[in-house]
C-alpha cells in the first residue's frame, strides 16, 4: 500500500512541478495559421508607373519640406545670435556703469569725518542706485521682447510662405 501511494504523489508532483507562468503555452491551444493560395498576378505597367511617380514625388516634396525647415532654422537662429549679442553689449554696458558707480561711492566714503555724513551719502547712493538698476531691467526687458519678438515674426513669416507654396 505504501508503494501506490508513493507511486500518486510522485505523480501529483511532477504533474504540476512547473509554475503556471512557466509553461510554454500558457494552458492555451495553439492553431495552425490558415494558409490561403492566391494567384501570383503581374501589376498592370501604368499602375506600376503611377505608383513610381507618386514615390518619386513624395520624395521631392519630403526633400523640399526639410530644406525649407533647415533655412528656417538657420534664419532663425542667425536672427537669434544677432538679438542675444546686443543684449550681451547692454549687459556688459551695465557692468561697467555700476562698476564704475561703487567705484564713485568708494571714493566718496573715503572722504567721509561724520557719521551723519556717513548715512547721507549712503542712503543717496542707495536711492540712485535703484533707479539706475530700474532702468537698466527695463532696458534689458526691452531687449528680450524685441528678441522674442523678432523670433517668432520670422518663424511666422517663414511658415506662412511655406504653406503658401504648398497650397
């Protein structure tokens, strides 16, 4: 008796001693793909032809299209170089104001005997300070709208002119 029951747990075990993730097939039957004999045909030559010029000038217009989008690339980022140069002139400009206005100020506390003297001169500095920073944030602002600006009526341009030619 102990022999049988050996016998069925060995069974029961080799059975089912691969995970369900594991098996091959998943539990799912496997059909054979349906085989369909269809008559080898000789395309007519015009279709063939036609199918050519299509192919042909579906390159033409892809070759076009990409060169087009390059020059506007390039016009735009030609446009773009031209508009950051000037704001960097107008950085370097400001740098040089301000630079030479704590230089003023240094030079001008160096003379300073007084306390009073002390804070009058530097709350003045302070209140020219801020005014000369204001204009200068309303200059480069200025210079960053014109830029953007600039880009986009370009781009604008671009693609108007480019869907013109293509309707």
């Amino acid at each position: 008796m102990t022999e049988t029951t050996t016998a069925t747990s060995k069974a029961k075990t080799t059975k089912h001693a691969a995970p369900w993730s594991e098996r091959s097939n998943y539990g799912i039957l496997k059909f054979a793909m349906p085989q369909f004999d269809l008559p080898n045909m000789e395309l007519p030559e015009a279709f063939r032809e036609m199918a050519e010029k299509g192919v042909e000038q579906a390159r033409d217009a892809y070759a076009k299209a990409s060169e087009e989008a390059a020059d506007l690339l390039e016009n735009t980022y030609e446009a773009a170089a031209k508009r950051a140069t000037d704001y960097n002139r107008k950085l370097i400009e400001i740098t040089r104001t301000n630079t030479r206005a704590a230089f003023d100020y240094v030079h001008e506390l160096l003379g300073v005997k007084s306390p009073s003297k002390f804070i009058a001169l530097t709350t003045a500095q302070m209140r020219k300070q801020f005014e000369i920073v204001s204009e200068q944030n309303k200059e480069l602002s200025a210079l960053a709208q014109e830029m953007a600006t600039e880009a986009c009526r370009h781009n604008q341009t671009s693609v108007s002119k480019a869907l013109n030619r293509a309707s």
